[in-house]
C-alpha cells in the first residue's frame, strides 16, 4: 500500500531556489541532472535550467514552477515543473528533481509528480504530459512508469553533458483520456 499525501506543490519562491543552488553540488544530481552546479549569484540559470524543454514537440509556451514540500516538516525537498504548455495542442512537458537527498528513493517524486500531472490535466486542462530522462537513470524510469508514463521514442545524443559529451535520453508520455 502506497502511502500519499506525504508532499504538497507550492509556489516556487526565493528562499527555495537558493537551497536547490545549494545542493546541486550532489554527485547524484549532476550525474542524473546533467548540470554544472550552481553558485549563489546564479538564479536565472537555475530558472533556465529548471524549464529548459527536452521534450521535441513541446517548443514554446509557459511554465510553471513548484517546489515540492514535505508535508510533515514543510520542509522544501525539490521541484517540478510544467513547461511548453500548449493550450492549443493539449500538452506540455513535466521536468521534476528530487534535490534534497534525504528524500530521494522513498517515493516523494512520484507522489509530487500524480499531483503535478493531476493538476496539468484538471487545471490546465491539458491531456497529454512528455519528460525526458537519462537512459542510464533507471530509478527514475521506474518512478516515472509507476505514475503512468510510457517509453516513447529513444533520443540518440540529445544532452549535452557538462562534460562536453552527448548522452541519449528517453522520451517518455502519458494521455489523459
């Protein structure tokens, strides 16, 4: 039995995104996030990054960024975002890190992402969400798939790493029927 309601979406505020610039130094999150970390005089780069469309289809659009709270502690753990919303088309694609890793592994990202893509369809009115994720970030593949999401198409060298190489990415959907 899944235990729920340990998470709730907030507005994404300053004190949030300079505690997030401060834990992207994690090796995990530079690995499975494909980033530079963040210094402190960085917050626009973190915003770019955080909204940054993978997702082929989705080219413009609004976002919206939440962070993800800890329902017990209030304690903000991460974020997630809902960016290239198209009206028009029905979709956009959802971007999420677990940044806080005390709270990574135990489920928190797939509940913050039911109530991310809840509030797409039954705010936004959307019916179709996309993601992109690392080939190699199986944790998250299975997260994601628990939630919903389906493996669509594989895109061949389509980050580039802070290294300077290209890593493939999953294209991964979901429909709301």
């Amino acid at each position: 039995m899944e235990i729920r309601n340990r998470v709730f979406l907030s507005n994404l505020n300053q004190d949030h995104i300079y505690q997030y610039m401060s834990l992207s130094a994690d090796p995990e999150l530079v690995v499975t996030m494909g980033w530079e970390p963040f210094r402190n005089d960085e917050k626009d780069r973190f915003l770019q990054t955080a909204e940054v469309l993978t997702v082929p289809y989705c080219k413009n659009g609004k976002a919206i960024t939440f962070s993800i709270i800890n329902a017990i502690n209030k304690k903000a753990i991460g974020y997630i975002s809902i960016k290239g919303i198209d009206v028009v088309a029905s979709c956009a694609e959802i971007g999420i890190a677990i940044m806080d890793q005390e709270y990574r592994g135990q489920g928190y990202g797939a509940e913050a992402l039911r109530k991310a893509v809840d509030y797409a369809y039954n705010e936004l009115g959307l019916t179709f969400l996309g993601l992109t994720v690392f080939t190699s970030n199986q944790k998250a593949i299975r997260a994601y798939e628990k939630v919903g999401f389906h493996k669509k198409e594989l895109l061949k060298d389509s980050w580039l790493l802070p290294n300077g190489e290209y890593t493939d990415m999953w294209l991964m959907e979901i429909y709301h029927v």
